[in-house]
C-alpha cells in the first residue's frame, strides 16, 4: 500500500485540500456536544438558552443541510468543483459569525442553518471530487479521507470543548474554514468536469498536475472523453435519466446506503454521547468517556483508509453493520436491566463505554467512510449530480429527523427500546448492502457502470 501511495502523491496532495472542508464539517458536527452543557449552565451566551432552544439549534443544522445539498451538484456541474467548495464554504463563515455573536435565539437558528447549507453542499462535491481525480487503485484510500476528517473534526470540537469556553471554541473551530479555502485555491479542477465542458487543453493541464510525471495522461484522458461522449450523446430529462435501469438502481444503492447509514443512529449518539454517559451512571467522567470514543473513532477511520482497497467496500460495510447491532443491543440489555434489574447493572457499569466504543470502531471502518466512496463511483455522468445530490439530502434529511427523535425516543420508549429500534435497522442495513450493494474496489468508473448494466 505505502509503495503505491508513494507513487500517488500529487493526486493525495490535492484530494487532501479538498477533503479538508470535511474537517470543517466535523468542528460544526462535534460542536453541538460541548455546547449544549454551556447553554444549560448559562456560560455561552449572555441571554437564556431553554433546553427545547439548544437543542433546536443543533438539530436545525440538518435542515440546512438538505437545502445545501439537494442543488450541489448542479451547481458544481455549472460552476466547476472548485468555485462550488468555496461558495460553500461562505455559507459556513456566515454561520460561524451568527452563531459567534448572537443577540437572540433566532441568530443560533439562522447561523446553524447557514452552516448546514454550507456542509451539505461539501458533503456532496468533496467526494464527487475526490472520485473523479483518484485513479481506481487508490480511490477507497483517497475516499476514506472525508470520513477520516469528519472524524478528526468531531474529536476536535470535544477536546476543546473541556476547557474553553464559548467565544474561543468558535474560534479555534472557525479557524479551519480559512484553511480549506486556501486548499482548495490551490486544487485543479476536475478533468471530468473540464471535458464535459469541452475544454480539453484544461483538462490535460489538470491530469498533468494530478499524475506523476511517467504516468500516461493522454490514455486516461482518452478513456474520460470517450466516457463522457458515451454519456452525452443525447440530452436526457431527469424522468429520462431515471428510465434507465442501471440509472434507478445506481440511484437505489446510493439513497439505501445513506439512509442506513444513518438509522443505525450514530448521530444520535455523537450528538448526546455526554447525556448517555450520564445517564448510564458509569463511574468515568462523560468528558473522558467522549474523548476517549472520539480518539478511538479517528484511529478506526485511519484503518479504513488502509484496507477499503483491499478487502473491498462491501464485504466491510457488511461486516461493520453486523457488529454494530450486535453492539446496540448490548446497550440495550444494559439500559433495560438499569430499569428493571439494578444489580445486574452494577456489575454491567463497564459496558456503555465498551459497546460504544465497539460501536463506533465498527461504524468507522464500514458504515461511516464507504458510502460516501460509493456515491463517487456508481452514478453515470448524465445522474451524478442528481444521484449524489439526493443521496446526501437523504443521509442529512435522517441526520436531522434522528437528532429530532432522540429525546422523544428517550422520554417513551427509554434508552433500551432506543437502542433496540437502531440495532434493527444494523441488521436490515446489513441485508441491503448483501443484496443490493456491488463490489466496486480496483474498478474504474466505466467498468463500474458496464457491471451495473450487466446486474
């Protein structure tokens, strides 16, 4: 791997640039956990956060998401991937300063808003991106970085949430938004975009900056023309795109993986995993508790990165998901003795951090990183901007309605049956990707696109 990663430097180097506006999304997604504490103690801001409030705030940066992402690909395929991250990541700056300097709720709701329209719009042109400028043998390596960064972010916003306080936690989060713009300033554009635009003198300046100096930039270059020809050779309407078989079950994949990505509920857990620790009643401190699950997944992520290309996306998805039922109905028996069986509880305190932390290892290497690398690569040119656009307006749509049902869920059915719905969703998520999901590790998007033909 490392051998072959040496001779990628060029095209790490820039997927690196781009996928750091993931990190950006990580510092607003971790940001939520430390701050809600700040609003219930009075410390963050100088009128009164009610719970109901804060905890709208936070769930409302999924709504923004949604209404960034559902035209993000559009946009891209208009503007250039380039100008389309950062017209993104302004909406991200504007959230910061609303939520920096608020006067009222309201300015929490708008600035988290416009984050949520910013991230959501990166979360759909980071891994096109990505996928577009990575060569097959590397591209699961490459496309592990978004959820790597995420990670990384989320992590970071808990660490700094320990000790600072509101106004320097906003700062030391909003700070990664001037860095990524500076990346991506730096990027080329993506050669797919450019011979779409028939700008194929673009295009070769591109690929040269993106491959190592022997590589042959005129075959692959070839191979993208005659892709995009094949695919432009008519002018389709979205109801013509989706006519085509291979068009609905590309679109099938990639909507089935964001939407069980997300119900196995690992936002509900990232958003309120101080509340859980709490509640379980272990002896470790939440703060320590999040740190530690935080650390852990980053690492996971980092493993990911090493073996997607090797053991393949759908074996691992699989795999993960298993697990991580397995884990959520641990977290399940536990709660529910809690409730009914205290003693067995108390000799069960070490259990909500392990089945967490095996949880969100799981999460890290499968479930987490690989749709996003596949919605890079299953969607033909003429439905890659509808089919990634409506593959991440499903996974942020979920990301605000399991936010939004967390505490319900909690009031009436109790942690354990909370638990228990996720765990269900593990194994049916598990059953999609045995049923649904093609192997696409060492293909090339053409191939990928001939196989789904073919199925």
């Amino acid at each position: 791997m490392f051998s072959v990663v040496y001779d990628k430097i060029p095209q790490i180097v820039f997927a690196l640039s781009a996928s750091l506006g993931a990190f950006v999304i990580g510092t607003v997604l971790g940001w939520s956990s430390p701050t809600l504490t700040m609003f219930e103690n009075g410390t963050a801001v100088s009128f009164e956060v009610s719970a109901m409030a804060a905890a709208t705030a936070c769930s409302l940066f999924g709504v923004g998401a949604v209404i960034g992402a559902v035209p993000a690909g559009a946009v891209s395929s208009v503007f250039g991937r380039r100008v389309s991250l950062i017209v993104s990541e302004a909406h991200v700056v504007f959230g910061w300063l609303m939520i920096a300097y608020p006067k009222a709720a309201r300015m929490l709701y708008v600035g988290r808003i416009l984050q949520g329209v910013g991230c959501g719009a990166m979360c759909t042109i980071i891994p096109m991106y990505v996928g577009e400028i990575a060569e097959p043998e590397i591209r699961g390596f490459l496309g592990g970085l978004y959820q790597l960064f995420v990670v990384s972010g989320i992590l970071y916003s808990y660490v700094l949430g320990n000790f600072l306080n509101y106004n320097q936690l906003n700062l030391a989060c909003g700070v990664w938004m001037a860095v990524h713009i500076l990346g991506v300033l730096y990027i080329p554009e993506s050669p797919y975009f450019l011979i779409q635009e028939n700008k194929r003198v673009g295009a070769e300046e591109a690929m040269a900056r993106l491959r190592d100096p022997s590589h042959d930039c005129k075959s692959e270059l070839d191979e993208i023309q005659k892709f995009v020809e094949e695919e432009q050779k008519n002018s389709y309407t979205a109801r013509e795109v989706l006519e085509k078989d291979v068009n609905r079950r590309a679109l099938t994949i990639g909507i089935g993986c964001m939407f069980f990505q997300q119900m196995t509920g690992i936002n509900a857990i990232i958003f309120y995993m101080k509340h859980v620790f709490e509640i379980s009643g272990s002896d470790i401190s939440p703060e320590v508790c999040t740190t530690v699950v935080g650390t852990i997944q980053v690492a996971m992520t980092f493993a990911s990165m090493m073996i997607t290309d090797k053991f393949g996306r759908r074996s691992l998805m699989v795999y993960s998901m298993t697990l991580m039922g397995v884990c959520l109905l641990a977290l399940s028996y536990y709660f529910f003795s809690k409730k009914y069986n205290p003693h067995v509880a108390e000799t069960l305190d070490w259990l909500p951090l392990v089945a967490i932390v095996l949880y969100i290892s799981m999460f890290s290497i499968g479930c987490g990183p690989i749709p996003y690398i596949i919605i890079g690569e299953i969607f033909s040119s003429e439905l890659k901007s509808m089919g990634t656009g409506m593959s991440i307006a499903t996974n942020w749509i979920l990301v605000w309605l399991v936010t939004c049902l967390a505490e319900p869920m909690d009031k009436f059915i109790g942690p354990s049956g909370t638990f228990f719905v996720y765990s269900g969703f593990c194994f049916m998520g598990m059953l999609f990707v045995v049923n649904c999901v093609p192997e696409t590790k060492n293909r090339s998007l053409a191939v990928i696109q001939s196989d789904l033909e073919k199925n």
